[in-house]
C-alpha cells in the first residue's frame, strides 16, 4: 500500500477473500492484526476526515502477505454471534 500525493492506492483484494482462502495452501497469509498503528493509515483517515478514534472503534489494522509481498489494510471489526 502506498499513498502517493493525495490519492490512496491498495492492491484490490478484500479482508473476506483474504480470511476466506486462509489456511487452504494459498499464497495469501495474514500477518498480524492490530489497532490503527500506521501513519499510513492514520494520514488516509485524517485527509478522508476520519477522527482516529472514531476509527479505533471500529476498525482494526491487518498485515497481510500476497506472492511473498506484505500489504496492510484496514478492515472492519466484527463479531460472530452465537444464536
């Protein structure tokens, strides 16, 4: 991920295909996931007007590798509810 200027690029590849072929011999691992930590991610939400800790609360941080090359995102935190 790379912010060049005032524009926010990202390889294309959502947090649920990421979890969805996690763990079957894929090429896509996550890394670790977090609070917001990255001042990459700090500035996105900060130009887009996004207090941070509006943001904490809702959404968390998640490294991840494709092809052996390490991306993070943010993504939405949930919960699975027992019913």
């Amino acid at each position: 991920m790379r912010i060049l200027g005032y524009s926010f690029f990202s390889k294309a590849i959502s947090s649920s295909f990421i979890k969805e072929h996690q763990g079957t011999g894929s090429l896509i691992k996550i890394i670790k996931e977090c609070t917001l930590t990255s001042f990459a991610l700090h500035r996105y939400l900060y130009q887009r007007q996004v207090p941070i800790e509006v943001a904490k609360q809702s959404w968390k941080e998640v490294t991840y590798e494709v092809f052996s090359k390490r991306y993070f995102t943010i993504q939405w935190k949930y919960k699975l509810l027992d019913l």
